[in-house]
C-alpha cells in the first residue's frame, strides 16, 4: 500500500517537472519569436511593409537607426529596369513611392524632391539605391519626382520649389530633401532628415574626388524644413539653364542668419551617375551677375512669385510623378532654322492646344 502510494507520487513529480519544462521552453520560445518578429519590423529588408496609418501609442524611433550597414556598395553598370526595382522593394512601399516604419513612430515627415527632365535610367538607380537606404533610416517619407514638360529652357530651382507645393498639398511633411536624380549616397549613416540649420548632404562626391569644392557649396542633395525653406521665400525661380541656383539658395541661408549644417567627409560620400550635359540646360550666361542680385531680389522671387500649371500627377508604386508646365522660355541656343521650324509647327499645330497660344514656350509645339 505504502509502496504504490510512493510511486504514485513519484509519477506525480514526474509529471509536474515535464509541465513546469514545457512551459519554461513555451514562454522562452514567445520571447524568442516576439524579439525576432520586432528584428523583421525594424528591417525594412525583411518587413511585411506598412498597412495603414501608425498607431499615436507607438513609441518615436530611435535617434540612431539600428539597422543602418554603413558603407555601401553602389554600381550603375548594370541593366535595371523599374520593373526590376518594383519586385526590389515594392513590397514595403505604399502608391506614390511612400513609407513609414510600422516599428516605430518616425521622427522626421520627409519629402524627397527629385528635379527631372528624361533621365529614366539615373531615376531607376537611384529609386533602387534609395528606398532601402531611406527605409532603414526609419523616416516616415514619399519621392515626389517633378517633371519639366517640353523642352524649354530647364529650371532646377523652380521644379524644387513646385516639389515643396505639391508635396505639401499631400502630406503634413515637415522636411524636404532635394536630390539630384544622378547622386547616390554610399553610406546609409547619412540621414536624409532636417537638423537646426539647412543641410547640405553631398559633401564628397566621386566627381570632385570626394572633397568639398568650395565652402558655400549648396548643390546635389540638400535638406530644409519647412519653416527654414519659408524662412528664405524657398529657391528663385528664375535661374533658367544650368549653375547658379543653388549658390543663390546658400546666400539666402545666410542672409536669414542661418548656417549650413553638413554630415562629415566620411559619411557624406556619394556616387554620381556619369553624363553628358542635357541639351536645353546650357550654363546659364546670367548666373555670376544674377548672384549680386540675391539680397534685393529674394523677397520677391521665390515662393511667393511661383507660377505653374501642373499637366499630369501619376502615381507609380516607387515615386509620385509630377508633370509641369513651368512658362519656360524659347532656349536661346536654339539656331535660327530650329526656332524657325519649330514656329511653323507651331502655327499647324495651334488648332491642338489653344493653352500654346499664351504659353511663350513655343518649343513646346514640338512635342504635339
Ligand atoms: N536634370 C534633369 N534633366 C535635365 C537637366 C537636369 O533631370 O535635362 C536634373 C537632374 O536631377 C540632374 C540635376 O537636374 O541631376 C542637375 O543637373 P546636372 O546633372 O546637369 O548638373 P551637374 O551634373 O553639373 O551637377
Ligand atoms: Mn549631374
């Protein structure tokens, strides 16, 4: 009797040892899954990408990104295609070319402004490279690419300026990242967010031999928040061809008393795509005397004289496209028997498009 009352207890111990095993290896193996589930959310790489907005009671991100790699490796002698770069990250993007962590709350709202003119294949480089970078950085971001329609005279500055209007028409951002669609960053620890002054990110580009040409240099990639790109009227609008631009955007910044902020030569490394120079954006002739004149003119020529009519927003999985008609001149480079063809098209064609008639960019007509 003794004997079988003994056994059964034993059995009894037996038993709640296995319990108390499995349920010691049950709650190890919840950690365990719980810490790798977070891992994958702060991975972009490996996030099952955002749905719907973040909740208010996520915590903010981390200062540092944890997930950043460093130093990149960034090669353009390849044959992507979008398609290639859709499959690549279009699992983690939302239409318009949006993100945000779904880890975390993101510090900073961004939108990237992308000035362009038919340049595809730097656009898929760069859509390629960024995304992730711009993912693991854990910023809550959409890429606005602003499209200058015809071939008029180009004009960087004005795109960027209709990139802060348009992007704000969509989102509450509070910064602005302007990129040249051929610059890459070969090293993620440089954030593309807004610090206390404007900031100039491409500070050593391959190009220049990975050194600062000069000291108020503002151009590639630059980033401003929304009250500092107010605070300076946002660029001129009307530097019109190649150069000059971003110089008057540094002496804005610093006649409103603000600084240029920049990462260190390491870290603000960058790649750029290599190029001939884009027919319709000649050095602009007037940019050196056009510089004398940033004080007297920057209160009236910025945001707040901005003239455009947009013709198309389309919305692709990696970048919302915006197609803009910015009144641009007649190129002046043009020869003679050019403009000359290009007027009698115009007249043909004027049946077509009456908004040719106003519009001076008679170059315009070529396109129709
Ligand atoms: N750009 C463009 N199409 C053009 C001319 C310029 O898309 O026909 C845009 C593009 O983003 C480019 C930027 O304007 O990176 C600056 O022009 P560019 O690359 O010629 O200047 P640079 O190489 O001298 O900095
Ligand atoms: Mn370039």
């Amino acid at each position: 009797m003794l004997k079988t009352f003994f056994s059964l207890l034993v059995c009894l111990a037996a038993f709640s040892l296995v319990c108390f095993a499995l349920f010691l290896f049950y709650s190890e193996n919840r950690k365990l899954f719980s810490i790798a589930s977070l891992n994958r959310e702060t991975n972009p790489e490996e996030s099952a990408g955002p749905t719907g907005r973040p909740g208010k009671s996520l915590d903010p991100c981390a200062d540092v990104p944890p997930n950043l790699q460093g130093v990149l490796q960034v090669e353009f002698r390849t044959n992507r295609t979008l398609q290639d770069v859709r499959n690549h990250v279009g699992p983690f993007l939302q239409q318009g070319g949006r993100y945000r962590p779904t880890s975390c709350r993101a510090k900073q709202k961004v939108a990237v402004i992308i000035p362009f003119r038919n340049r595809y294949e730097h656009l898929t480089h760069w859509l390629y490279y960024l995304h992730p970078v711009l993912m693991r950085q854990q910023l809550d971001y959409g890429v606005y690419v602003i499209n200058q329609d015809g071939d008029g005279v180009f004009n960087r500055a004005k795109l960027m300026n209709i990139g802060f209007v348009e992007a704000l028409k969509e989102y509450d951002y509070d910064c602005f990242v302007f990129s040249d669609v051929d610059l890459v960053p070969i090293d993620d620890r440089n954030l593309y967010r807004c610090s206390d002054h404007p900031r100039h990110l491409s500070v050593a580009v391959d190009k220049f031999n990975f050194i600062l040409p000069y000291a108020t240099i503002f151009g590639g990639v630059s980033a401003l928040s929304e009250q500092q790109f107010l605070k300076v009227n946002g660029f001129s609008n009307t530097f019109w061809g190649w150069g000059g631009e971003d110089d008057d955007m540094s002496q804005r910044i610093s006649y409103r008393r603000m600084f240029i902020s920049r990462p260190d030569s390491v870290t603000g490394r960058y790649k750029m795509i290599k190029h001939k120079r884009d027919s319709h954006n000649d050095p602009n002739p007037r940019r050196i005397q056009k510089l004398r004149e940033t004080y007297s003119n920057m209160d009236k020529d910025g945001l707040n004289s901005l003239n455009y009519t947009v013709r198309e927003i389309r919305k692709d999985l990696l970048y919302t496209f915006v197609t803009v008609d910015v009144q641009a001149d007649v190129d002046p480079d043009v020869s003679v028997s050019e403009f000359n063809q290009s007027k009698s098209q115009f007249k043909t064609s004027r049946t077509k498009n009456v908004s040719n008639l106003v519009s001076p960019a008679i170059h315009n007509s070529k396109a129709l």
